[in-house]
C-alpha cells in the first residue's frame, strides 16, 4: 500500500512539471491553429474569386470572336447591297445587317460589363491577398516561437515522459482513472500531501486522528474538503529524495 501511495505521488510530481513545459507554450498552439485556418478561409476565397474571374475572361473572348464572325459578315453583306437585283433580296440582306450590327452591339455592351467585373475581381484578389500576406508572416513567427519553446524542452520532456511511462505502468487502470478524474477537476492536483497539519491542495485543516490513520499508510484517504488522495509527508519527502524530478 505503501509503494501504492508512493507511486501516484510520484506520478503527481512528474505531471506538475509536464504541466509547467506546456505552460510555456502558453496560447502559441491555439494561435498557430487560428492563423492557419484564417488563412485556409483567405485562400479559399482567392481561389472562388479566381473562378469566377476566369469564366468572365473566357466569356468575354467567345464574345470577341462571336464579333469577329458578325464583323466579317457585316462587310459581306455591305458588299453585295450593290450587286442586289430586287427588293426582296435588298430586304434580306438589310435584315441580316440589322441582325449582325445589333448582334455587335450587345456583346460589345456585355464585354463592357464584363470587364468592369473582371477589374473588381482583380482588386478584391489584391485586397486578400495582401491581407494573406501579413497573417502568413504573422503565422510564420507564432510558430517559429513555438517550435522553438518544443526544441528546447524536447529533451526534459522526453525525460519526464519516460519517467511517467515507467510509473504509470505500477498503477492499477482503477486507480489511474480515478487519479485522471480528481486531476482533471482539481487543478491538475489529483494528490496532495500534508504539510503543517493541512492539505496541499486546498489548505484545509486535517484532523489529528486523520494525520495519524494516514501516516500508518493502510489505505487510501482523500481530503474531505476537496477530494484529493491524501499521503503523509514522509512519504511525500521520500519521493522527492528518490525521484531526479
Ligand atoms: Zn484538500
């Protein structure tokens, strides 16, 4: 029981100094991730408007050739008015000038719209990425930071990580459940020792008949004011003393 008790205080003190190495990565993780998908949005906007762009362009070169073709018959049909033998053939010829002048005039009027289109899709493009611009360089910094800050714990956390694995492994699933449960509501302290007569966790007054029952190290005590898993001091010092923490 004793080395029960020893064991989940051990893995108490290996998780403080887990906790503090990802401290110093302090919000640079969720930062790093908000940028990256701000920039994913940008870039998916830069690509919609690209499309679109695009197709406008396309548009406006069937428009140039649709106008090329009604030109060319233009000055076909100019041409034979003077060779016209009666009205009916003046009439047709006039009517398929009608049609290709008109013709000329719309897609001229749609090309105009077109390339006033095209023009706005260029600025907003710019506006964008420019803005992209300075959240990549914004980005490119937080997780430089950041992957400085893992670089140099890298070691002291592989360290710690092996020192956990290797006391992890003695301690029942039961108990580590109930060990992640009271850590994970309690501030990351699952375990608390007692110093001056007091909880470590949450200060409160342990009764000396308590301190005595708990020194004797039979079982397990939680504090009754914040349910952490009690363990004597001694115990406490002894693991400090054993563990290269
Ligand atoms: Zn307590």
């Amino acid at each position: 029981m004793k080395q029960k008790l020893a064991d989940l205080y051990e893995l108490q003190l290996v998780d403080i100094k887990l906790d503090s190495l990802e401290e110093l990565r302090g919000d640079l993780p969720l930062i790093v991730n908000e940028l990256n998908a701000q920039m994913k949005v940008l870039q998916n906007n830069i690509d919609a408007k690209q499309v679109d762009k695009y197709s406008a362009q396309t548009k406006r070169e069937e428009n140039d050739n649709q106008i090329k073709l009604h030109a060319e018959n233009l000055t076909k049909y100019k041409a034979q008015l003077y060779k016209v033998r009666n009205n009916k053939e003046y009439d047709a010829l006039t009517k398929e000038i009608d049609f290709a002048e008109n013709g000329i005039k719309e897609l001229n009027k749609e090309n105009d719209e077109l390339e006033t289109k095209i023009l706005v899709y260029s600025d907003e493009i710019n506006t964008i990425e420019k803005e992209l611009e300075k959240l990549k360089i914004e980005f490119l910094e937080k997780e430089e930071e950041l992957t400085k800050i893992i670089q140099s714990n890298e070691k002291e956390e592989s360290r710690l990580r092996e020192i956990r694995n290797k006391v992890a492994e003695k301690i029942k699933k039961l108990e580590m459940n109930t060990y992640c449960r009271i850590r994970k509501a309690k501030g990351g302290i699952a375990v608390a020792s007692i110093v001056r007569g007091a909880c470590s966790g949450c200060h409160s007054v342990i009764p000396s008949q308590r301190q005595l029952e708990i020194k004797k190290n039979n079982r397990t005590f939680n504090c009754e004011a914040c349910g952490r898993i009690l363990v004597s001091a001694e115990i406490a010092l002894e693991v400090e003393q054993k563990t290269n923490l």
